[in-house]
C-alpha cells in the first residue's frame, strides 16, 4: 500500500469475542474485520453492507466456526480451516474532499489528484487507449483499468470487465501455465497488441498451485515473466467491482464502465486447483475452479510504465466513472 495511505490509516478498537458478546473481546489494531453487530446494525440483508459477496466477519461461534456472510447476505458459520473471503475495515484520519456526494454516481474526490502513474493508489481507475476493432472496450476504444498494486517501477492494473471473447484456459492444466498456452496464443496475445509498448512493462505473475487451505504464499512458488496475465488468487479484490451477475440490475457498480458485462458469468485465474483443474471467479466474487478446456470469460492483467518511466495523464479523476487517462 502506497506510504501516503499508510499514514492516514489510524489505530482502532475491533470487536472480536462471540458474535452473541462481540465487545467481550476487544482489540487495537490498523486493520480489522466488521463485527457481526455492526452488520445487523446496518440492517444485514440487502443493506448497504450486504454486497451479494461472500465475506467473514471477526466473531466465533464460541466453539470452533466462524461468522460469515454469505452472498444471499445471511450470516453463517464456517470453519476457519478453510479459505474465505476477507473484507478489511481501517478507521481513517480526516482528510479534504474538494467534490463528489459519496453515491455511486458521483464518488467523493479528494483534493489532490493524481497527474501521472507514480502518484496513483491502489483502487484508482485508468483509461488505456486501445487500437484493436474488435470492440473489446467500446465504441471510444479506452479501456478502463482498476489498480490492484504498485511497486518502484510499475503499477499492476486490471481490466474492469471482461475481453470481448470467451475462451479455453488451456488444451492440458497438467503443466504450469507458460505465455504458450491456448488462452495467451488466442486471447491474450492478441489484446496486448493493440495497447501500446510505451505505455507497458513487463511483471511477474504467481502461477503456483492453490489447493484447498494452502496460504497465499505458495501462489510465489512458480513464477513467469510476461507482459500480459490473468488475475491470480491472492488478488481476489473481484467480487462486486465488476458484477457479472446475471441480473440485470447492478447494485453496487455502474453498468456503464464493465467492459463487456454480460459476456460470460465465469473467468479464468492464473492458478490450477489441482493437477486437472483450473481457479475460476464466479459471478459473486467466489473463488471455485473448472477443467481448463471449458470455455470462460478473459480479464487480462498488465503492468503500467511508472517510477523513471512515469506516464502522465490528461485528465480524469480516478474514479470508476470519470478514470485517468494516459498521455
């Protein structure tokens, strides 16, 4: 997380005793995880924290399960054994908002704005200008981009949608995945030839295996190069960004900045679940998996020029519905 951010996360107290007593137990931390006595405070389901995503909150049952909302917006226990969704709560210090009215449509804005790719924060959106006719990212050919991560040199961004065709993770998932696979000789490939090199780089892309409970760390056990990917399992910052439900309300996202929003309900990781199968993002954020011979939904994940090769913008806000755009 980008140090400007650090810094104005402060120190707060989270409720974590038995979800019949959360304040038995209380902590003081930067980050934390909703108690379940906030969520019915705010009204549990269909409410404002009720995303339609699956998340854990930070109280147990009082024997050996946690709590966690489910993505019908219900509370359930689950076993802490296995992986779930993680929802972070941070208490911020005041800051200035020069516009906005915090709704959907019209976001809060802080004062200072980025001017190029070295000031942007993770979660910020960006326009990328696209030369393909195939209309992956519409009629304006930009295609918009959310932060998931920076480093000295580069900002890693995904797409915010899907490709405009569905394809095949790959004829055989007995190996790892290599830039020789069928999705990357088909789909991706073709998408990254139509952004311009001078605004990309290369990165590197955990591609290890994520079996059931296995840490996060083990996706960094196997590694590649490239200069495009998928999303992988330890950035499953999915959920509702993009909403690929197959309603035809969006509730928590503006339908007018997916790229191609109902193609396909399902897309592909860059991590296997086993020998034979492949991690997939389900319309609700969950994570599940698939032979990777089926064909799925494509959002690709590349690496913007920053640092000694800082790209500036031209205009934009960083917001979903007004992102930066690149010189």
């Amino acid at each position: 997380m980008d140090s400007s951010i650090q810094n104005n996360i402060l120190n707060s107290t989270f409720n974590v005793g038995i979800y019949t007593d959360v304040d038995e137990i209380i902590t003081t931390q930067k980050v934390g995880l909703l108690d379940e006595a906030q969520y019915k405070r705010a009204g549990e389901v269909d409410s404002y924290l009720d995303t339609k995503d699956y998340f854990c909150l930070g109280n147990g049952d009082g024997f050996s399960n946690v709590r966690c909302v489910y993505i019908n917006g219900q509370i359930n226990d689950f076993s802490p054994s296995n992986a779930g969704g993680v929802r972070a709560v941070i208490k911020i210090s005041d800051i200035t908002i020069s516009e906005g009215d915090g709704t959907l449509a019209n976001n809060y804005q802080v004062a200072n704005k980025a001017t190029n790719t070295s000031e942007v924060q993770v979660g910020e959106y960006i326009n990328v200008p696209y030369s393909g006719s195939d209309n992956v990212c519409g009629s304006d050919n930009m295609c918009t981009f959310r932060i998931i991560s920076k480093n000295n040199n580069s900002i890693k961004v995904v797409l915010n949608g899907l490709l405009s065709t569905t394809s095949k993770w790959a004829d055989d998932a007995s190996d790892n995945i290599t830039t020789s696979d069928l999705i990357y000789a088909n789909v991706l490939n073709g998408f990254i030839e139509n952004i311009d090199d001078k605004y990309i780089t290369t990165g590197t892309y955990g591609v290890g295996m994520y079996e059931p409970g296995n840490g996060y760390t083990n996706l960094q056990n196997i590694t590649i190069i490239a200069n495009v990917g998928l999303p992988i399992v330890e950035e499953m910052f999915a959920g509702n960004d993009i909403d690929l439900s197959s309603s035809s309300t969006k509730v928590f996202v503006d339908e007018n900045i997916i790229e191609n929003p109902i193609l396909s309900s399902y897309y592909w990781t860059m991590n296997r679940y086993n020998l034979s199968d492949v991690r997939i993002v389900s319309p609700s954020g969950g994570l599940n998996y698939n032979n990777p011979s089926s064909t799925l939904g494509v959002r690709p994940v590349i690496y913007l020029k920053s640092g000694t090769s800082t790209i500036t913008f031209t205009g934009g806000e960083g917001t979903p519905n007004s992102p930066y755009v690149l010189q």
